[in-house]
C-alpha cells in the first residue's frame, strides 16, 4: 500500500490489523496473532467485549456528538464512577495528552506559580505543555523553545525530594514509568514525594494514562501504593479504544475551573461516554482480584524462566505492565519481528525493553502460552549475541 500521503511519523510493520475478537488479532494476510499490546495499553477488555460493544452501537443509534454547550448525563454518569464518592471533579479530554494538558493548565492556574517538576525517562504527551514536562530529549528534540518552568529530577532518586520546594506548583509523575522503560515507583519514595508536596504546598499529580484502568491490578495503580494525589489523568484503557481521557481533580481546586477557562468540542463524546461506562462497570473488585492472581502467575514465570536469560539484564513493572529489558546487543526490534512470526504482538520501551501490555481478560493459559514463545524466541536469539556484556 502507498502511503506517501500521509506523513511519516510512524514506522510502521508491514501489515494491517483488520480484525479482532477475544484477545486475538488477524491481519490483510489472514494470519492471526496472540495480542500481548492491547492497542499500547488501551483494549484492556479486548476486542469486541459485548457490553461495551452493545453499549456503543445503542448510543450510536440515538446521538454521537453533541456540545457541551447543554447537560450531559452520561458525562455526569462516568465522572461519578470514576470518582467513586471521592471529593473530586472530572474534566473530560480527548487523549491523555489533552488531560495532562488540563492538569498542567489547571496546577499553574490554581495556584498561581508556574514551575514544575517531572522526572527524566518520564512520558506525559505531545503537545507542547506535555511535552515540556516529558522527560525525554528524543520527544522535545526540534521543538524548542518548550514551555518554560519545567524541572526535571530522577526517578526513584532520594536526592529529588530536595527539589521540591514552596516555588513548584506540581509535582508530575508516573507511578509505573512506561515510555520510559516499565519501571515502577519505590513504594517509599512515593510516598516521600507526596509528603514533601503535602509540607511545601505543592500539587501531587499522578499520570495514569498508561498505568491505571486496572493495568497493575488496582483501578489506578497509585491506589496499590497508598497515594492521594490532587489531581489524576487516565485515558487509554478507559474507553477500551474509543478516543478519551480524563483530568481528575480534588474538589477543592473547581474554583480555579469555571466556565470558560477550559474546554475542547468532541470532549465527552457520547459515543465515548457509553464506552467508557461500560468498561468502568466491569472494572469491578472481582475483576481487578482476577487480574491480581493472573498477574501474580506472570511474575513467577517472569522471574523463574525469562529474567535468567543470558540476553536479559532485568524484568521491571508491575500487575500486567512489563518490560524485559535486553542487552544492548539484541535491539529489542529484532525480537517483536521474529515474535511476529510466532504470531505474537508485543511492544518496545525505552532502554532496550519489550514491553507486554495484555488484555485484562486474557486467560492464565494465553498469558502462559505467549511468555512460553517469548522466552524461546529469546533463547533462539541468543545464539547470535555474545552473553552478559
């Protein structure tokens, strides 16, 4: 297929996912495959889940765009299944990107300084707020001048409780850094960031675009660390692929949101808000237990078969957001094609790691069966590179 008409922005695989059900995708060539991707972290309940499914096409038959110049009850509906009784306000996005941008519009508005910090290796968007709080060169690199006021600290890093200070409106942080390599928070040290933003008046924000919707086995993975963030994102796994994102803020912070100081068109579409219902739900106690055990299974496989391998230097994440990180001989490229031909998707991370993020409702067997193809597909490769560098 030609495709000099679009820009080249993406290197793509040479083939095209046309089709899927359960946790299985077929391409143009009629070859089916395992997902370990689930659309970067998005189909957490696979494809064509029924209730969703049913959910989308009753609202497609009665409105699929209205503005929010008027009442939405199913905005109203989403906002207060994701808040569950909290003392807290939704704004509706398009992207994660946009509700980043939200939480980074609305931290300098409320509190009227302009600095923040983020951490390196970090992921928060593309567009220019978001983008200046990424702490990656690569995503900023031909775009300067950024937004000013953006700090940066390593993660993990007892020496950047220090940079938090009276002068910072917000803190921005993932507590499972995905882009960035799957590598998650030190209980600990989470919680001394969120005390030294409690003492200096400053606002926690916690990115759950990749990580929450029950990918680590909580509803939002700052919820296993015992967090209290002031304001939250989520957006990939919360419509199960149809376009949203979410800015979540303590209640306290409205003021600072009134009416005109924000807003997007498609925002809190009704096609996405019927998704997005129905996934939350799902994302019941007794689903997010499910997942906790399946993934309790993939970290002792994890562990006992795939973090042994010559060609693998470490196995970071946590509940069903992985990355093995592979020795700088193996580019990770080279493994997910020759996983293609196993019929295996997966995915790529910063510093050399693939990164497996499976459907939610993937069983114990698929889950066992694609570590089972990963690791031999390692070891088929390790043949071609020297051992431990």
């Amino acid at each position: 297929m030609n495709e000099s008409v679009l820009f080249p922005t993406y290197q793509r695989f040479p083939f095209a996912i046309e089709s899927g059900q359960g946790v299985h995708l077929t391409d143009n060539h009629g070859q089916t495959y395992l997902d370990f991707t689930a659309g970067i972290g998005v189909c957490n309940f696979g494809y064509q889940d029924a209730a969703i499914q049913a959910a989308v096409s009753d609202q497609l038959t009665k409105i699929w765009h209205t503005s929010n110049l008027y009442e939405n009850q199913l905005q109203t509906a989403v906002a207060t299944l994701l808040v569950q009784g909290e003392d807290r306000c939704v704004f509706f996005a398009n992207s994660g990107t946009e509700a980043n941008e939200a939480a980074l519009k609305l931290a300098r508005k409320y509190t009227g300084k302009r600095d923040i910090l983020a951490f390196n290796h970090s992921f928060h968007g593309r567009t220019y707020g978001a983008m200046s709080m990424t702490g990656n060169p690569h995503i900023q690199a031909g775009y300067a001048p950024l937004v000013p006021g953006m700090h940066f600290a390593d993660y993990n890093d007892p020496a950047a409780i220090a940079q938090i200070t009276p002068d910072l409106a917000a803190v921005i942080l993932e507590v499972v850094q995905g882009e960035g390599g799957v590598f998650a928070g030190d209980p600990d040290w989470l919680q001394a960031v969120q005390q030294a933003c409690h003492d200096n008046g400053v606002l926690l924000m916690i990115d759950e675009v990749q990580s929450g919707i029950g990918r680590t086995g909580y509803r939002l993975a700052f919820e296993g660390y015992g967090l209290d963030p002031d304001i939250y994102t989520v957006a990939k796994g919360l419509a199960n692929g149809i376009p949203v994102g979410a800015m979540v803020g303590k209640k306290a912070l409205a003021s600072a949101f009134g009416p005109g100081s924000h807003g997007s068109t498609f925002a809190g579409n009704p096609l996405a808000m019927a998704a997005a219902k129905a996934v939350l739900q799902q994302l019941t106690p007794d689903f997010l237990a499910t997942v906790q055990a399946k993934a309790a299974n993939v970290w002792t496989t994890l562990q006992a078969e795939t973090a042994p391998l010559p060609v693998v230097t470490q196995v970071t994440g946590k509940g069903l957001m992985i990355g093995i990180h592979l020795q700088a001989s193996l580019p990770v490229l080279k493994v997910i094609t020759a996983l293609h031909a196993e019929k295996l998707l997966t995915l790529s991370a910063g510093d050399n790691t693939l990164r497996l993020l499976p459907p939610l409702v993937m069983t114990d067997a698929d889950l066992q069966a694609g570590l089972a193809t990963i690791k031999q597909v390692l070891v088929q490769l390790s043949t071609e590179v020297p051992a431990h560098e």
